[in-house]
C-alpha cells in the first residue's frame, strides 16, 4: 500500500542541532534517516510538505483548504493520508477538514507530537509509525478500515471532529469528551468497528470556500455583556457559537437578549455549546435556557467547540447564513449525537 505523508509544521518534525542545540525542519524524503523503524512497515510512503512549514498556532482556513487539495490531487494514487500538524491547533484542523472532505473513503489521519521527532525520548516515532500503520490497513476486501478524518496520539485513534486537546504537558494530549475511541494500540491495533463512522457518498468532493466571519463568546459570572455585543454585528459576523455553563444554561440578561435577537432576525446563526468538558446542551431543560429556544438559539448538542466552529465556518454562506441551519443541526459527519 502506499501512503501520503502531508507535512505542515509543528512539533513533529523537528530535528536539534547536536552542536548549536537549534531546532530546525526535518526534511520529510529523508523521514527514515530518523525514524529507521518506518522500513519495516512494508509501506511506500511519500511526502509532501508545505511550501513554508507554519506553526500550528499560526493555521489559518487556508492553509486546510491547502491539505484538502493535496488529498483530492493525490486521491486515486494513495491508499490513506497522515497529516503531521502542530498539536495546539490539530483538533480544529481536523474538524474542518472532516466538515470540508465528502464521500472520503479512505483515512485522513492527523497526528503530531509534544516534544520533536529528533528527540530521544520522543513520542512522535510512536505516534507517526501506528499513523502510518492505521493509513495503509485494509479489510480482507482491500478496502480501508478507516474512512473519516482522525487523530491518533499516545496509543489512541480519535474521531477528527470529536476531540479536543487537553493537556499541554502528557504525551496524551487529546481526549474525545462524548464519542468512544475508534482505535486503540497496544500490543495489536484494535478496531473498534461499531464506532467507525462510514460516508454514504462514494464519490469524493472538499469545499473550499469558507466563512471567517465566525464569532465565539464564552460566558462567565459578572460578564459585561456591552463588551461583546459588537461581536453579534451583522455587518462583520455571520455565525456566533455561545459558550453556556451547564447543559446550555445563561444567566438572564437583557443586553445580551436583545443582542441576540436582533442578530437573529438580522439572518445571523447563533449555535449554543456547553462549557463543560463533557455532557450536551438541552434547551429548556432549565429556565437559564428556556429563552434561548424563544429567541431562535440553536442547540449544539454535544459538540466541541472546535467542532462548532469549523462547522459554521465550512456551511454558513455569507450571502445567506440562515439557510445552514438545517445542516448545523444536523449529525453530517458523526460531529455530534443525532
């Protein structure tokens, strides 16, 4: 089988100057030189690198529309992908990617690293051998086990648009709050079937044009609501997603009450998520949320915020952005409970 390493910065592919102890780019035709081990998987791996590797702090929308036109040019020539990708922002990649690619039937596998592959006690050698491992796998069809957009860190396969990272400091950086592991690596790979998620398109497409004009306000006791009210401005922001307490719960303010409403009306899409690491939003299950149903709030359900807001930036139409309700309400790619 042949795999497509996709390079865009980050940890991962750093190598220390012995002498000067200066990090600097592993140049990725040469990955065996440094991770010898990946010989032995019976894999041809190819790679291509972005033009100028960025920071993942440094991601922009553009720069996913760049993976997923490195995917659809190299689609029919691969059997999976590994994108390697900076860790602090790899689950908000992976949700947009997972938003833009349809009819994927083949693997999108992210992975990264928290300390540089050039480093002996690395955890990135793990991580992009079981990645590598996980792209090329095939059932005794010949067609992949994994078709959907994924993350895989310390031992762990994760659904792209489920996970979040949680730690800036463990080897397991990610954790995926309300969808079981699809994968799990220990002595052999396990699949856990039931979970994988399977397009019912088959012929593959990615959307490239996306919404930047998407806005996020996380509540907290006190909050002045006057600061943020130019954020719910029709003129600059099209969606909004409502970081509430609890199961989608706010504190019953007038100011930010007629904010919303106005952008409401206004077409604007405002989608509620839970601050909690882990449960779902349910309107009106207390009074604190009741009002939002009445106001039009949309409910994000057990989302990540990562999720809800690549969600809105991959299907809210700046020309028209009410139309995507029905879409961002709407389980499209196992983002969230039906």
């Amino acid at each position: 089988p042949k795999v497509l390493i996709i390079y865009t910065g980050g940890t991962i592919g750093m190598i220390k100057d012995p002498i000067t102890g200066a990090l600097s780019n592993v140049d990725f035709n040469l990955i065996s030189h440094h991770v010898p081990e990946i010989n032995r998987l019976n894999i041809e791996i190819d790679s291509v690198s972005f033009s100028n590797p960025v920071d993942s702090s440094e991601i922009l929308p553009k720069h996913w529309v760049e993976i997923a036109e490195t995917i659809e040019k190299n689609y029919e020539q691969y059997q999976g992908f590994v994108v390697l990708h900076g860790s602090d922002t790899m689950a908000f990649t992976a949700a947009a990617l997972s938003f833009m690619m349809d009819g994927l039937q083949k693997p999108v596998i992210l992975t990264g690293s928290q300390l540089p592959i050039g480093i002996i006690r690395t955890d990135g050698k793990e991580n992009l051998i079981t990645a590598l491992e996980i792209a090329a796998a095939t059932d005794n069809e010949g067609k992949s086990l994994v078709t959907e957009v994924a993350v895989y860190f310390d031992y762990k396969l994760l659904r792209g648009n489920r996970c979040t990272k949680d730690s800036a400091e463990h080897f397991e950086a990610f954790r995926s709050p309300n969808y079981p592991e699809l994968a799990s690596a220990g002595v052999h790979l396990q699949y856990f079937q039931d979970e994988l998620y399977r397009s019912e398109s088959k012929s593959f497409s990615y959307l490239s044009q996306l919404n930047s004009r998407v806005g996020l306000v996380k509540l907290y006791p006190g909050i002045p609501f006057e600061l943020y009210q130019n954020v719910f401005n029709r003129e600059t922001t099209d969606a909004v997603v409502l970081e509430t307490f609890g199961a989608g719960n706010a504190p019953r303010n007038q100011v930010m009450y007629d904010a919303i409403e106005s952008f409401i009306n206004d077409g604007g899409i405002v989608l509620n998520i839970t601050q909690c690491s882990s449960g779902s939003v349910q309107h009106g299950m207390y009074d604190a949320s009741s009002e939002f149903n009445k106001l039009g709030v949309l409910s994000g359900g057990d989302m990540t915020t990562e999720a809800a807001l690549t969600k809105l930036m991959v299907f809210v139409d700046s020309k028209a952005p009410s139309q995507a309700k029905d879409k961002i309400m709407k389980n499209v790619r196992g983002e969230r409970k039906d």
